[in-house]
C-alpha cells in the first residue's frame, strides 16, 4: 500500500475517532441536561401538592395533576400509564410503549410522561450515527488531499533524484523553500550526490590515467619483445641491452600505476597529529639517500618545532617533491629539505621553471620538457597539490630558470 493511502486511512480512521466520540459526549450532555430539567420539573409539580393524602386526592380530584403517577409506601394514589408499584427513581416503560420518569420525594413517588423527550434523544442519537457514518466520504478526500500536498515535496524529490545520472551530473535535488526536515533529506542527498560525483570522478579519471599512460611504455615493451624475438638471441649486446630497457620500461610502469593509485584514492578526511619536524626530516634523509646514494642530501630546520598535521600526507608529499627535484637536476646533484616560517620546503639546483609556465605545473599531465626522453608522466606534482588541498594546506613555488626550484608546504 502506497503512503498516500496510508496516511489517507489514518487520518480517516482518526478523525471518524474524534467525530464519533464528539458525538457520543454531546449526545451524553443533552441526555443529562433534559433528564434533569424532568427531574427539576417533577420535584417542582411535587413541592406544590402539599402535604397530606387528603389533600392531594382533593387536587387531583379537580383533574389538576390527573395526568402524573403518585404512589405512597405500598399504596399506588394514581396509575395513569399503567407502572403498578414503584420501588424506586428511574425511568420506566407503559405497557403502551410510553416513557415516564418516576422520582422520590420524602415517602412519595411521582412520574410523568416524558415519551416526546426521548423520542427527541432517540433522533438526536441517530443523527450523531448518521454524521458518523458520513464523515467518512469527506475524511476521505481531506484526508487524500493532505496526503497529496505532504507527499508533494517527497515525490519531487524522488523525481529529480531519478533524473541524475551519468548524463546529467551537475543536477541536483531542488530543495525546499521551507528549512524543515524534507530541506534537510533533500540537501543530505545533494551532499551523497556531490561524493558520488566525487568518487566517481576519480574513478573515470584514472581509468582515463590508465589508458592514456600505458600506451607508450607497452608499446614500448611490444617493440623490444618483437626486436628480441628476431634478433636477440643470437646477439648477446641486443639481447643483454633489450632486457635492461624492459626493467626500466616494467618499473617506470609500476611507478607510475602506483601514482595513479594514489590520486584516485585520496582521502577526503585525513587524521593529524602532532609531528616533531626534526626527526620527521631526519627519517626522509635517511630514506632518500639509500633510493639516491648519488645525491647529497641536506636538512636546514629553525629551531625544534612541533607542527600538527598529517605524517603520511606531508611524508607522500615531500618524495613526490625530491623525486621531482632529481628528475630535474643537472650538474649539481644536491637537495635540501627542510622547515621554515611554518613551511616545509624542498630545493633542487636543476633546469627551473619558466615564471609563465609556474601556473601550469600543478596540471594533470603537464610536463615541461615535451621531448619523448623526458622523465615521468606529468602526474606526481597533481598528486601533491590534492594532497595538499587535503589536508587544507597549499604549495608555492619559486623558480628562476637555471638555478633550480623551491617548493613550500605551508601547514
């Protein structure tokens, strides 16, 4: 069963509730209001009887109060309808259907017809039934109404939730006018949206990574296999030279797939924690210099500061930043690391970078030297300015061409 009809019977069910006990209270009240205005009327017409058989018999002989039933004790002074004794209050019935309302006053009992007064509860109590019964029908179509206009906002919501796919990316759920909890399922969805966007994003851009990457070291690979296969075994130079190009074509790979791996996964809500800078850049030294023993290394730290931030991130960062600098050098083969004025920072003394072209570095796929020998893939310094973003930190740059670059990480 939909909700609209849910709701449509609920409210039915509640507001034929509420109609049936208003009725069922009202109908109480008049019941009570107009048996006692009887009783009140009864005890009046008895007060003015007197005292005394004698004189009662006497009234009732002038025909005044013919028309009531008096009784004393066990002895019945006037049976107009037919009761017989009386023992007590109350309403009874004639044998001719009447209704007559019997009360005590002192030893005598007295009663009279009241037979039109319940004839009018008796209408009254089919008429309180009758409006109970065609509640239902206009319960119904309010209650179908309301439904409407609540469930309104929901089926928009599901309806432009259906419409965001691949195709339209950028829609999102529209989002009420009023702030109440339909604003807050709308704008909660927006914000799943938004991630799925997110994720799926990364997940196309490195499928595009992957594609785009792998063509020329495996077209690469190809030619030398073919060239092996042709010439390589009975030439011992072509098969020994083959074989060391496919090493470095097979790691250069492995590298870069893991580059991607690395921008496709980067995560939105990254941990920090307290790092002390000077043995944090002491480990990197020691890392670096064991993967480039022909590189001299140097640390230049101010003082012994304490920075709160991501370890692994600033770490990721920091060797994508080294590795960029030994990619670039040239004679002078040495890098300094370091922390100053709350920035890491890593200088290389290679080629530098042209002021226009600065603005351009940070760009998927960019790579200043365009020629077929230059080193990498234009992805490591992309990387390292998410990472950055990441962790609500930014790069700078400073380079003069020919003197080498610096890179600042401001945490």
């Amino acid at each position: 069963m939909k909700i609209a009809w849910k709701i449509t019977l609920i409210y039915t069910g509640i507001l034929i509730f509420l109609i049936s006990i208003l009725s069922f209270l009202f109908y109480i009240q008049t019941e009570n209001v107009l048996m006692d205005e009887n009783k009140k009327d009864l005890y009046r017409t008895f007060m003015g009887l007197g005292v005394g058989r004698g004189f009662m018999m006497g009234r009732m002989m002038g025909g005044r109060i013919s028309s009531f039933y008096i009784s004393e004790k066990e002895n019945i002074i006037q049976d107009p309808f037919n009761l017989g004794l009386v023992e007590k209050e109350g309403l009874y019935q004639s044998p001719d259907g009447s209704y007559i309302l019997v009360v005590k006053r002192n030893n005598y009992f007295i009663g009279k017809d009241i037979t039109s007064t319940m004839t009018a509860l008796d209408r009254l109590r089919e008429t309180c039934i009758s409006i109970a019964i065609l509640g239902v029908v206009p319960s119904l179509l309010i209650g179908y109404f309301l439904s409407q206009r609540i469930l309104f906002p929901i089926r928009r919501i599901i309806r432009d939730a259906r419409l965001i796919d691949i195709k339209n990316p950028g829609k999102r759920v529209e989002l009420p006018s009023a702030k109440d909890e339909l604003w807050e399922l709308a704008n909660t969805l927006n914000l799943l949206f938004d991630r799925i966007e997110k994720a799926y994003k990364r997940e196309e851009e490195f499928s595009s990574d992957i594609s785009h990457e792998l063509k020329t070291p495996l077209t690469s690979i190809l030619g030398y296999i073919r060239m092996l296969k042709r010439w390589g075994k009975e030439d011992k130079r072509v098969l020994d030279e083959s074989l060391d190009i496919l090493e470095n074509a097979t790691l250069d790979m492995i590298n870069m797939v893991d580059t991607l791996l690395k921008i496709s996964r980067v995560p939105e809500e990254i941990e920090k924690e307290d790092i002390n800078v000077k043995e944090f850049l002491a480990e990197i030294l020691e890392k670096y210099k064991n993967i480039y023993p022909d590189f001299d290394f140097r640390i230049y730290v101010e003082g012994d500061p304490m920075v709160k931030t991501s370890k692994k991130v600033i770490e990721i960062i920091l060797g994508i930043l080294i590795d960029n600098g030994v990619k670039n050098s040239l004679d002078k083969k040495e890098i300094y690391i370091g922390y100053k004025e709350g920035k890491f920072f890593v200088r290389d003394f290679g080629k530098g970078i042209p002021g226009e072209e600065i603005p351009k570095i940070f760009e998927r796929f960019y790579k200043l030297d365009k020629s077929r020998s230059s080193k990498g893939y234009g992805l490591g310094l992309s990387l390292a300015k998410k990472l950055a973003e990441s962790i609500g930190s930014d790069i700078i740059v400073e380079s003069k061409e020919g003197e080498g670059s610096i890179f600042y990480i401001k945490v």
